[in-house]
C-alpha cells in the first residue's frame, strides 16, 4: 500500500521494521494479508454474535466498549491524527448526551422525532468544536491542552449549576440530579428501547465510522492532518490550510463525541453530570494510547481492553488471573530467562516464608485474617500473610514500599534486578491480596494512570500503532 | 469597608498560596517546555504529609511538642515528602521522554496525576481531613489592623510564602546554580555546550518546584482546613493558571499571577456567589490565553524554523 506524500525512506523503514519473527509470524503474515474491509467484516461479524452468548448485563458492558470505541476514534481524529491535545473532549459527548436528553424527555418537555434530534444534536456539538477550535489558530501544545481542560471544567460546573442561576424558573440540566427519563432513539417507528436493539444500532454505526474514518484517512484532508501534526509550520509553508483543518478536526471529532453521547443518552434514559468528569476522559485516553495513536484498528482494540477491564476487576476470580498472569509476563519481559523467572518466584515464596514466621513469631497468628482465595486455590496460604486487624494500615505502607521497590528495579541491573525484583513481587503479591483485589475502581484508576506513563515510556505508539519516524 | 479590607486579606493568603504552587509550574515549564500535570498532585501530597506529622505529633488539640516547632516540622516533612515525588516523577515519568515528541511528557503527565490521584484515594480513603488549625492556633490570636483583625495563622502564611519568593528570586539571580537554571531555560542547547549539567538542573528545578507546593500543601491545610484527594486536581489548574497570567517562565510573572487569581476568587467568592468561583476564574484564564497569551511578564515566543 503506497502512499502519495509519504517519502520512501520512511515507508520502507516500516516494513523493514516488521520483519516478523517467532512462532506467531505465520499467522501475523497470513492476516496481513487479508484486506481492510475483509478484517471489518470478520471483527463486526463476531462482535454481532456476541450477545447471542452473553447475559443482559453482558450486553450493557458490549455497548460500553462500543460507545468507547466511537469516542476514541473521534478523539483520535483530533490528537492521533491532527496532534492536537485535546483534554475537553469528553465535554462534547457531555453536550451531545445533555442536548439529545433536554430535547427528548419531559425536561422542557419537549419529545423530538429521532430523525430530527439527532441531525441538531451532531450539527450543535459539531459547531461547539468549531468554536473551541478557534483559540486553536494561537495557542499550541500544552496551552491548547489546558484551555481545553477549562472547557470540559466549565461544561461541569455550568450543568451541575445550571438549576442555580438567579432569575431561571425551570433548570434546563436539572443540577446535579441530571436528567431522567430520556427516550430511546426511534426511527421510522421501530424503537431501540433494549440493549440488544441498541448494541446492534452502535455496531452498524461502529462499523459505518470505522469505513468513514478509513476513507478519511487516506483523503486529501488527512494526509494533510498528518502534515499538520508532523510540522505546522512546514505544513503551513506548503500552503496547507492550517486553521481550517484544525478546526475541522476539532468539528468531526466533536460530531463523534455528539453522537455517542445521544446514544448514551438513550440508554442510561437518563445523564448526570458526574457521567462526564475528567475519569471518563482519561479512560477514553487510556484506550487511545494503548491500542496506538493514529491507527483505527488499535483504537479499537483499545477501547475493548479498557472497558473490559474494570469488569474483569469486578470480578475476583477472574481479576486475580489477570493480576497474576500479568506478573509472570513482566517476570519473563524483565528477566528473559525461564530458570531465572523460576528461581525468583521460588525466592519470592521463600522470603515470605521467612517473613511469615518472623511476623507470627513476634506478634502471634492473632494478626491474621481471612484469606480470600478464589482463584489462587490455598496456594498463598503457607507463605503470604494475609492481615486481619492491621491489614488497612500495613497494607498501605506496602503499597508506597511496592511503588519504590518497583522503582529500584526499574533503576537496577543485572543481580541486583534480580535481588530487589524478590522483595517488590512479595510486596505487589500483598499489596493485591490485602488491598488492591478489595477495591476494584482505585485499581482501575491506578492501571489506567499507569498504562498511560509506562507506554509513553515503553512504546509510545501502542499496541497496533506504528513508531513515528522523528525527523529532525 | 471592613468586609472588603477582610476579603482582600483572604484574597493575599489564597493568592500566595497559588502563587506558590505557580512557581513550580511556571519553573518547570522554564526549563523543560513542557506542563507538569502532576504538579497538584504533589503539593496535595504535600498537605497530607503535614497532616501525618500532625497526627503522630499527638493531634492538633493535644501536641506533645510546642505548637511553632509541630507546625515547622509539618513544614519540613511536606517538603520531603513533595520533594521526593517531583524527583520520582522527573526521574521515572518524564526523563525517559526527554527526546520523544511533545504529546509523550503530556500524556505521561496526565497519567501520573491520575496515578497519584488513585494513589491517595487507596493511602487516605475519599473522607476529607482536617488539620483543625483553630485549635492549634486560637482565632483569636493575631493582630489587628484598622477595622479588621487578621489571624496569626493567616500572617504566618503571608510572611512564609514571601520570604519563600525573595529567597527563591535571590537565589536565581545571584546564585552559580541560579543562574545555570536560567541558562538552561533560555537554552538548554546552548547551555550543555556551556558546560552546564542540564539533568542536574532539571532536579533542582523539580525540587524547588515540588518543596515549595508541598509547603504550598500545609498552609491551605492550615488556613482552609479541608484537605482531600482530589484537591489537587483544582489547585493546580488555578495556579497554572496563575502561571500562564503570569507569563509562563517568568517567576516573579508567577507571583504576581498567584495574587491575581486568589484576589479574584476571593472578590467572586464573596461579592457574586460561590457557585461562580471556579467558572470566573478559568473563564480569566481563556480570555487571558486568547488576548495575551504570553501574560503579563512573560516573553512572546517566537517560532524558529
């Protein structure tokens, strides 16, 4: 696939770079093979099966991934693309998602046809980008970022505070109770009103924004948003229309956002304010950078990942094969030799061993608790304490001491890599079993908060991203 | 006369605090040209760790240790405590970037604050601490100034976080190291082919930067009370915003901005509604962006190809 305006160097260094090699090369080739729109069929075809086998609630959790995913790929339009950061986007499914509501329940009341909602709604949100795009012509980088960050700040405060407003007799948003009883997208009379009905209704719009965006990227605007983000000012020199196509960005990425938000509207039946704080926009960030800037189908991978996640947190059993199935993968990437990997975990149990009887000589087995093993099966019995009373208190002082030894490992070599990794897994393996495992939505935040620091450090283009040649 | 007169005293104590919590926004951003999102996060460490001491120290209301020395250790150990998360944060989060693209240090930023967020929620739970300074300082005790009287504790803020500046600007202008930090900022190239160890200058920026939020940290704690894990989050984008109308890099720039914005909320606070207090001041800093966005004392930044 040979692109106008992408200089050969560059092009080949990509393939030259993909060079598979090991045991999944095969299959890697194989699927390289496949063309785009076979891959969008093959993925829509199995996600369309998906709630054929799951419960309700599984279904709920299907449309979360699929709302995600569409707002990721709007936003990816506007920093992937266009590298423009933009930290106010999660205000643009806020007012899309408090747009459709007002305008469809009986807040004003007011019951919109969905045919004409949902144009207004996507026209308004998009003209809402278009305006937030101006300051864009002067500000660049960290300052677009925090006017940004403002906006998705003042859109919070301005609904959660709407109902306060000297001389307003009815509060259009509805303050801090949000609004309820929103009506379900309606088109030539067949309502989406259940979650199978609207899991398919996001699908073939996944599906028909996936296409678009493909086509999108390889237009004229979008090699030239990629001119945009490499070198505005060279960009801007070869009389690319610089402020047009920012605002454009920040106008179909907005449009997206919008129309998600109509969507979530609809089947929450309802918005609240806290629905949009800065947590959602980190978590639509989180799947951006993990499945890769810039690349459609890592977004939405990315998206699938992030949402699944604090399901599988949910739950302990599964949450706890992640967390251990997650640490034997680090082991195996630090360390790359399997008789090391088992000589440290035999350390690791070892240590706790000692550390055990130590601790209950000193203050006697009156300090242990219940051990919550659902998954592990007994086998942290013998060696990893699990506290009763104390547990708040120790467990805390483990944690800052797990994040330091994670540190030193990250800051050692060689033996000493492996002498601290010993004492760091005893402490993460505490740290889990005596608190983390406990508090599934801090750890979430803690993973999310994590995966954006460490791939910025590790592998900046994400999972299914492309490394960005620098030229400089 | 007299409301107005309280407000503005209100006004300073706040504006100082920002101010504080501004220069290690507006100092980092002199040396590394890039926006450390987990600043807040930091000088909310920072109030924690105040609290800490106050709690082993037996408790605002039965200290074992005179009151001024509880108050100075509380000092010292939020800036330990700061200090070490602002190196950790140079070292693990942002040196590995120093030669990707300019989104890497930003996304890494924003991680690491929402990172550190979680963090507090785990160590310190959702309930709101107070360091209950009305019991370790009377309210009543203070001076009092025409109509008004002003609160010890009040003035203590004021007085610290003024010698803090003087010091801090002595130091830049007079000192060798001072002056390496403001060599590096007008070019860190040109500065390392100086022979100026530009790593080691960018510590120093982080640890001056995160002692003085983590001071920053203690005196909300102590004037306002309330401290909580999200707390930072706030702060730190009003006192960013302090730095931008300011004039980003420029240090008394920062001070100056730090005033404006704890004036303007205290006015907004008190003579419009509460409600408003947070939309004004950020709508300040949109309209400061768009019209001037290099601040008050801050220079143009001209684009070099």
């Amino acid at each position: 696939m040979s692109q106008i305006g992408v200089d050969r160097w560059v092009e080949e260094s990509e393939s030259r770079q993909q060079q598979y090699s090991g045991w999944t090369a095969p299959a890697r080739r194989a699927f390289d093979k496949v063309r785009p729109g076979w891959r969008l069929a093959l993925f829509l075809g199995l996600a369309a099966l998906y709630p054929l086998l799951v419960s309700p609630s599984g279904v709920r959790i299907g449309i979360t991934v699929l709302i995600l995913a569409m707002l990721a790929l709007g936003l990816n339009i506007v920093v992937g693309w266009a590298g423009l950061l933009d930290l106010g986007y999660v205000a643009f499914y806020g007012f899309g998602a408090y747009f459709y509501a007002i305008v469809s329940s009986d807040q004003l009341p007011a019951h919109w046809p969905t045919w004409v909602a949902i144009p207004v709604v996507v026209a308004a949100t998009a003209l809402l980008g278009a305006l937030l795009s101006l300051p864009s012509r002067r500000l660049v980088g960290d300052y677009l970022a925090i006017m940004t960050l403002f906006f998705a700040q003042v859109f919070v405060e301005v609904v959660r505070n709407f109902s306060r407003l000297p001389g307003e007799p009815t509060d259009i948003t509805g303050g801090p109770n949000g609004i309820t009883g929103v009506d379900p997208w309606t088109v030539f009379g067949f309502s989406f009103n259940t979650f199978n009905r609207n899991f398919y209704l996001l699908l073939g719009l996944l599906g028909l924004l996936i296409v678009g965006l493909y086509r999108l990227n390889d237009s004229r605007t979008g090699r030239a948003w990629r001119a945009l983000r490499e070198d505005t000012l060279a960009a801007e020199h070869m009389t690319t229309p610089v402020n047009r196509l920012k605002m454009l960005a920040f106008a179909v990425g907005a449009a997206i956002a919008g129309l998600s938000g109509t969507i979530f509207a609809a089947v929450q039946v309802g918005v609240f304010p806290n629905n949009f704080m800065l947590v959602f926009l980190i978590t639509v960030y989180a799947a951006l950078i993990l499945g890769g800037l810039g690349s459609i189908p890592g977004v939405v991978v990315g998206a699938i990942a992030v949402a699944f996640t604090p399901e599988i947190l949910r739950n302990p059993g599964a949450a706890g094969w992640l967390f251990y199935i997650g640490l034997l993968t680090l082991l195996l990437v630090t360390l790359r030799k399997r008789p090391m990997v088992a000589a440290v975990v035999a350390g690791v149990v070892a240590f706790g061993y000692l550390l055990r009887a130590a601790s209950l000589a000193i203050w006697g087995d009156t300090i242990l608790g219940v051990p919550n093993d659902t998954f592990t099966g007994g086998f942290l019995d013998g060696w990893l304490l699990i506290l009763g009373e104390h547990q708040d208190m120790a467990s805390n002082y483990a944690f800052v001491l797990a994040i330091v030894g994670v540190l030193g490992v990250i800051l050692t070599r060689g033996w000493w890599r492996v002498v601290a990794l010993i004492p760091t897994i005893y402490l993460a393996v505490f740290v889990w079993e005596n608190k983390l495992a406990l508090q599934p939505s801090i750890t979430r935040q803690l993973l999310f908060g994590g995966v954006l620091m460490v791939m910025m450090a590790v592998r900046p283009q994400g999972l299914l991203g492309t490394r960005r040649v620098e030229i400089t | 006369m007299e409301f107005f007169l309280q407000q503005t005293v209100n006004g300073l104590t706040l504006g100082s605090v920002y101010a504080l919590i501004a220069l290690g926004y507006t100092m980092v951003y002199g040396v590394l040209k890039f926006l450390n999102f987990a600043h807040g996060e930091v000088y909310m460490f920072g109030a924690f760790a105040g609290y800490g001491v106050l709690t082993v120290l037996g408790g605002p209301s039965a200290l074992v240790v005179p009151v001024w020395l509880a108050i100075t250790l509380m000092f010292v150990a939020a800036m330990t405590v700061a200090t070490g998360i602002g190196v950790g944060l140079e070292r693990f989060a942002y040196r590995p970037l120093r030669r990707a693209s300019r989104l890497a240090p930003l996304i890494s930023a924003i991680g690491a604050s929402f990172f550190l967020q979680a963090a507090a929620l785990l160590l310190f739970t959702a309930n709101s601490r107070s360091y209950d300074a009305p019991t370790l300082i009377p309210i009543e005790s203070g001076v009092t100034v025409g109509p008004i009287d002003i609160w010890a504790v009040r003035i203590l803020v004021i007085i610290t976080a003024v010698i803090l500046m003087i010091l801090l600007t002595l130091w830049v202008n007079r000192s060798r190291a001072g002056k390496a930090v403001r060599a590096v900022s007008f070019d860190t190239e040109a500065a390392a082919m100086m022979g100026v160890d530009v790593d080691r200058v960018i510590v120093i920026t982080f640890i001056i930067g995160s002692a003085l939020a983590g001071v920053g940290g203690v005196m909300v704690g102590l004037v306002f009370g309330r401290i909580f894990h999200l707390m930072g989050f706030i702060a730190g984008l009003k006192a960013f915003t302090a730095a931008v109308v300011g004039g980003i890099g420029s240090i008394p720039g920062a001070m100056l901005g730090g005033l404006l914005i704890g004036f303007a909320e205290a006015y907004t606070t008190s003579y419009i509604s509460s409600t408003f207090q947070n939309l004004i001041v950020f709508g300040l800093l949109i309209v400061f962006l768009l019209v001037r966005p290099h601040g008050f004392l801050g220079r143009p930044d001209l684009a070099k190809v």
